[in-house]
C-alpha cells in the first residue's frame, strides 16, 4: 500500500501553499546553483513527502519590469506525470531558463530581474466530439488546454487566456496554432481536445513573496476593467 501511494499521481488540489512556495524557491535555487556551480542541484533532503509522488509541471520565468508589466522568458513542463514532481520542476525550471527554443539561453545578469512560475497540472480529460460539448466543457481561468491530431500536439496553461482575455473559440483556436494546426481544427471531431486543471504560484517580483494565482479572480478583474474603458 505504501507503494502504491508514493506512485500516485500528484493532483494540483493536494498541494497546500507553502508547498506551493517551496516548489518556487527550488525552480529559482535550480538555476542560481547552476549559474554558480555549473551543475544540477542535488534533491533537497527536506523536501516533503508529497513532492515525493509523480507530478505534472510547468516553470514559466518572466523578465520583470514593474508590479504590472512583464514578458516571458521562458516556459517548459511536463504534461504527463513521469518523475517526481520535485525532479520535474527542478529539471524543467533548467530547461526554462537555458532551452527554450523561442530565446537566448540566461545569462547570470538576468537572474536578479525574472520571476519564476510553477504550475502544477491535473490528468488530462478528454472533451467531447462536438463544438457546443466542447465549448461548455472548458471553464476560463479553471482549465488549461492540450490539442492532439496525428504528431501535432500543443498545449497552452490556463493563465495564457486569462492574460490575454480570450473567450473560449479563441482559447481554442489558439491552442491549435500552438499545435502546428489550423485555428479551427477543434471543430473537427478527428481533433482530440483534452483540458486539465493547475494550481499556479509565482514571485510577485524577483526574489519577492510567492502567491497562488487565483485565475478566475484575475480574469473577472481584466474583464471588468476592459469593459469599464
């Protein structure tokens, strides 16, 4: 029975905050120890059981600039749960800041000037086959999205929506872009449409406090000051 449990996949609503946090301060201490040492960190000896258990993840850094304005830097996870989820973060936090594709790997100067990110996803939950199914299966600022057909694959977190204040054809529709596939793609029931849950916490600003995104708070803001204008 111990097995089985150290084996069960993590889901995003067992993590209190400051595990949360924890998970933040390894993301960042991930990539300062490499800075420094020019080697991957070893596994914390008090890390909590819990981080213990396979777990999905992504770390996203941004470059900061003010309390609202910042750019992405870099942002690379696991989907699936396939080590774990302190290996997960620890390794993809490395891959967020030196392999991305989109950019430069950081340079050490950087370091005092980006907030790092972890999301912690659910398993996957396949949609249904029809555009109006589709559509009310997906809850902005709950879920995140994956897009299969054939080798294409693309995923975007549930922040990416609430950020850019998508409705959810667009969400959608982005999604298959991200996939290497048509924007309508997901009216094609040959297209598998799968969503996911994260619990997100983040720096507020370099080296700051670390907080839990609430999504559907933040989304319900951006909507109302869009509106207000």
């Amino acid at each position: 029975m111990q097995d089985e449990a150290i084996n069960k996949p993590i889901d995003p609503d067992e993590i209190d905050d400051e595990t949360g946090a924890l998970l933040v301060k390894i993301a960042r201490q991930s990539v300062e120890y490499y800075f420094k040492n020019k080697a991957i960190m070893s596994t914390p000896s008090y890390i909590p059981k819990i981080l213990q258990r396979p777990g999905a993840a992504f770390v996203t850094i941004d470059t900061y600039y003010s309390e609202n304005q910042s750019s992405l830097r870099g942002c690379i996870g696991y989907i699936e749960p396939i080590k774990p989820l302190i290996n997960t973060v620890m390794e993809v936090s490395l891959e967020a800041a030196f392999n991305d594709p989109r950019f430069n790997p950081m340079d050490e100067r950087e370091i005092n000037f980006v907030t790092f990110e972890v999301s912690v996803l659910s398993k996957l939950e396949a949609s249904p086959s029809d555009k109006i199914g589709r559509l009310n299966f997906i809850v902005i600022g709950r879920d995140g999205l994956v897009i299969e057909r054939g080798y294409n694959r693309g995923l975007l977190l549930p922040q990416v929506p609430v950020e850019n204040l998508w409705d959810k054809e667009t969400f959608l529709s982005e999604t298959c872009i991200k996939a290497g596939l048509w924007p309508d793609c997901w009216l094609d029931n040959k297209t598998k449409v799968y969503r996911y849950r994260a619990m997100a916490w983040k720096e507020v600003k370099p080296n700051g406090i670390i907080i839990r995104r609430d999504l559907a708070k933040e989304y319900e803001k951006l909507i109302n000051k869009h509106e207000s204008i």
